[in-house]
C-alpha cells in the first residue's frame, strides 16, 4: 500500500505476488485523500467535467476508483478560479473520489490554434474563441490546485515521434526544468499527491537522465510520458521494457494516455500501474463494443436483428436489459440512449479487465489472457 503523501520509504508494502514470468506486475492500493485506487487502475477520462455519456454514480458502478479531468479545457469554461469559486470540481461534477488532473500542455499541442513554446511556457489562442492564454508550470499547478485535484500532473512537454536525439533531448531538458518550477509551486497536502512525467522518446539514456531529475523532486508518483504517440505498440514496449524500472519501486507509474487492452495487459506486465484512455468512451459512441468475443462493430447490418446481448454475462444495463438490435438501431439513429448504453458497457468491460488482472496478480497467476 502507498499513500499519495509524504510516505517514507519504509510503507512498499506492494503486493508483488505476481507470477515469475511477470516479476514486474505489481497489484497495490493508492490511499488518497478521495479514497483508495486500486492499482492496476484503469481511470476513465472525463475531459470537460463529465464522462461523456455517463453519469457520475454509474461511473461508479462501473468499478473506477478515479477519473481525469483535462485542465486545458476546464481552464478555458468554465474557469478554474469559477469551478473554485463554486466548490472544486469534485462538488461541481458530484464526483467524491479522486481526481487526477493532467496538466494541460499535450492537449494545448493537440487543440489550441496558434502557440507559442519559451522557457517560461506556452503561450496560445483558445481553439473556442481565439483569446490568449498562458499555460506554465506555475499556472498549470495553480490551476489544478483551484480545479480541487487529488493527483495534479507536472507540467511537462510531450515528445513528438519521432523526434531525434537532439530534439528529444533539449525537450527532456525543458521537461525537467518545468518539472522543478511545477514541483516548487505545488502545494503539499496530506492525501493530495503531484506525479512528474518523465521524457526522453525511445531513447534510454535519455530516459534514464529525466527520471533521475524528477526523482531528486520526490514526487508522489511519477508517468511516463511521451508514447501513444504514433510510435507502435512494439517501440512503446521496448521502451516499457526498461523505464518503469527507473522509477521508484515504492510509487505509482502512470503510463499516460494508454490503451486498448493489449496495450493495457503488456504495460501491466513491465510494471505500470495506472492508465488512462479515451478508447472505452470514445469508441463507444462511435458504436464499437469491447466484448471477450472482439470488438463489435454495433452499426454492422448484421446485428440488425439480433435479438442477444453484447455479452450474455456482463451486469451492465446495455447487456442485462436490452439486445444488440436495440443497441444497433439507437446508434444507427443517433439516439442519445445509445451513447449511454455503449459507453456504459465499454467502462465496465475495462473495469472487469482490471478486476482480473488485479486477482490474477495477487494470486501470482499467469494474466496474458487475451481480453
Ligand atoms: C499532461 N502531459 C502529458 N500528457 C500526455 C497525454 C498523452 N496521451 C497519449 N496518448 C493518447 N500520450 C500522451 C503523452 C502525454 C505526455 O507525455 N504528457
Ligand atoms: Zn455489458
């Protein structure tokens, strides 16, 4: 068990029970302020105060421990001094558990028109209405701090792929700089935790330079940043094959941004505790449904009258009350009920492959089953 505060070393109580050939899989409990993760964890995103299509108290039937707020969009509407102003963004969206807030610079890439990259930060137009806005290590924390956040990200710069050693290493650097300015502006509180993100691309040196500079910072948990990024799942796990090994073995690895439940299983398997990914929400409404049997493409003529459920086994409401023609013809028609139910069914399908792999962890079983 860790808590997200200033634990001393002396709390590793991880439970490591995992089988030989996974001697890096670890199952444990993160005690926060919200309540405990249980790790691996699999936080489902819920970009703009809200999982999309879901609401809150069925997030938690679900099974999620903990869910992601993006600070870039919450800091453009509604404000993060107003979300303060009306209590935090625990009370604002009526969620009790823990928060984890990303820090805003990879969806400032991805999303605002026009930015600019100094030392100092990154200076860019909203993509809503072209104002100016400024993100830096001191603003994004503070902002996270005003948002209510029980795990606040560093401010970091994410590595394009590819990027040469010389671009991945001045990024890195900037990284490190950023992560010491977002570490001095944190403000410690018992139960609350920072995670840096460490850099360097596919390349280990480099790697390993960016996790000694955040460790000296002690964070209370660290990502690994810079993958689902276009790299592949192979290069994404040659570099899983050494990283998470440079970071503390007492603390949370959080491998940002992954995955499809491959992904999920062989990051679990090099150490990773914790993921995040837009996949269940996302493909959910765009009619795909994970199930054991694949993917299951719901808009498929073929499912027009079939008159079963997604998975016959699963509790969810999508699978216990209605029939894949149903869930076929609301998303062929765009029903709003359709959104919810996939959306419904894909959260709880991961938050079962998490459930399993916990116990197969904790029971020091092989978990290379095929999700
Ligand atoms: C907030 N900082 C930060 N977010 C990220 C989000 C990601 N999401 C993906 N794939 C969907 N890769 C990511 C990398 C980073 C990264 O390196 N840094
Ligand atoms: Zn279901």
């Amino acid at each position: 068990e860790v808590s997200i505060t200033k634990f001393p070393a002396d709390e590793r109580k991880i439970i490591a029970k995992a089988h030989d050939k996974y001697k890096k899989a670890r199952a444990g409990i993160i005690n926060t302020r919200h309540g405990q993760i249980h790790t691996p964890a699999f936080m489902p995103v819920g970009t703009k105060g809200t999982v999309k299509a879901m609401l809150p108290e069925s997030v938690q039937t679900t099974g999620a421990d903990i869910i992601l707020g993006n600070t870039y969009h919450l800091m453009l509407q509604p404000g993060a001094k107003r979300v303060f102003k009306l209590g935090g963004l625990h009370k604002f969206m009526n969620w009790s558990k823990p928060l984890l807030t990303d820090s805003g610079g990879f969806q400032v890439m991805s999303l605002s028109k026009l930015r600019k990259i100094t030392e100092e930060g990154v200076i860019f137009n909203s993509h809503i209405d072209g104002s100016k806005f400024m993100l830096s290590p001191e603003s994004s924390t503070e902002i996270q701090y005003l948002l209510g956040s029980t795990i606040t990200m560093a401010f970091d710069e994410c590595t394009p792929y590819p990027s040469t050693y010389e671009q991945a290493k001045s990024s890195m650097e900037l990284t490190s700089r950023w992560a010491k300015r977002s570490r001095k502006a944190f403000y410690s509180r018992d139960g609350y935790g920072q995670f840096g993100i460490i850099q360097g691309s596919i390349y280990n040196d480099l790697r390993l330079k960016s996790a000694l500079d955040l460790i000296e910072l002690d964070f209370e948990g660290y990502a690994i940043g810079g993958l689902a990024v276009g790299e592949g799942q192979e290069l994404m796990f040659k570099v899983l094959d050494y990283a998470p090994d440079l970071l503390p073995i007492n603390k949370p690895r959080y491998l940002m941004g992954v995955g499809k439940p491959a992904d999920i299983i062989g990051a679990v398997q090099r150490g990773i505790d914790m993921f995040d990914c837009v996949i269940p929400t996302r493909s959910g409404r765009n009619g795909q449904a994970f199930t054991k049997y694949g993917v299951v493409n719901i808009r498929n003529s073929k499912y027009k009258e079939d008159n079963t459920p997604l998975e016959e086994d699963c509790l969810c409401p999508a699978c216990k009350n209605y029939t894949k023609a149903y869930l076929h013809y609301l998303v062929k028609v765009k029903e709003i009920l359709g959104a919810m139910l996939m959306t419904w069914h894909n959260l709880m399908y991961f938050q079962k492959l998490m459930l399993r792999i916990r116990e197969y962890i904790a029971q020091g079983k092989d978990f290379d089953f095929i999700s």
